[in-house]
C-alpha cells in the first residue's frame, strides 16, 4: 500500500492542554484541580471502541496550559471518529487543593463509568496521524455547591474544546500487520 493510498488505517493521537487565560474561571483561588485518567478511548463510525490510552496518568488541570500531555498516537481504521471519551480511575486520586493548601474531594458524575464525553465527528485519514488537540478548561469545569454540613461538594463539570485539529504524516501499516515495501 502506497501511502498516497485512500484506503487503510490511519492514526490518532490526542494532545490535552489547557486555555491560557482561565482569569474569569468561578474558582480561580484554587491552587490545583487533580484528576486521574484510566483510558481514553475513541469510536469510530461503524466500529467498536479503540483504546488510545491506559493509565493512570494523575494530571493537575491547572497545570495544562505549560504542561501539555499527549496520549497515543494508535492505529485506528480512516474514517470518521464519533466521539471520544476520558475515563477517569475510579481510584482516584481526584480533588481539588484549596487556597490554604488542604484538599477537597473532587465528585466526578460518571467521570469513572461512561467517562468524559467529546462528540465529533474528528476524520481520519489513511496513511495519515490525525492529531486532535484538546483544550481541558480545569477552572471553568468546576462547580461548588454548599451542602449545608461540614464540607461543601467539589463537581467536575467537563468543559473541552477542540483547539485544533491537524494530519501529519505517517505510516502506512496495512490492515493485515505486514510490512508496507513502499514506505522509504
């Protein structure tokens, strides 16, 4: 298979980042918002789920702007990607730090089951790394809810967005797993 070809996979790779300036966030005095990831999986159309990444991987979303985390690349059949999803580790650890350096538990609504949903759809193209970079807006994707006893409730309310999309380059690997004499 040439890699001018139309046909055959391609691959994926997420980059996970953060928006630069989260100064209006509604929680802007937390000094860290930490979430562990499990795996972050994609869909493509008419097929199963494909694993991208297995963790844990413990990330501080606070951090993203300057530390940006690429998961993948992986093989993955061309074609259109509908959604991809971030499962958290039901483990944790998952928490907020607080302005006095002491930790609140960060509730994660179905963070750790179906995970953290992105719809698409994203294209891949054959011979082809699609690379998805993705804004994960930490401070605008946290909800404080007084309860009314000792300790208020944290809440990850994902807020994601596609920065940008790109394809670079790749190998071809033909579906079979053989050798592609026609990459140099």
């Amino acid at each position: 298979m040439a890699c001018g070809s139309s046909t055959g996979p391609g691959m994926l790779a997420v980059k996970l980042t953060a928006p630069v300036n989260t100064a209006a966030a509604p929680v802007n005095s937390l000094q860290g918002i930490i979430v562990t990831i499990d795996e972050v999986t994609a869909n493509p159309e008419g097929g199963g789920w494909i694993q991208i990444f297995t963790g844990p991987l413990t990330v501080d979303l606070l951090q993203l702007p300057t530390d940006t985390r690429q998961l993948g690349p992986v093989q993955i059949p061309s074609g259109a990607i509908t959604q991809v999803r971030f499962v958290l580790d039901p483990n944790g650890p998952q928490y907020v730090v607080l302005p006095d350096g002491s930790h609140a538990d960060l509730k994660t609504p179905s963070g750790d089951t179906s995970g953290l949903k992105l719809n698409g759809p994203f294209q891949v193209q054959p011979c082809k790394t699609h690379v998805l970079v993705l804004d994960f807006d930490g401070p605008n994707a946290i909800e404080y809810h007084p309860t009314g006893g000792p300790s208020a409730e944290w809440i990850l309310s994902p807020v994601i967005h596609v920065r940008s999309e790109s394809d670079q380059d790749g190998s071809c690997v033909p579906p079979d797993g053989g050798t592609d004499s026609g990459i140099g």
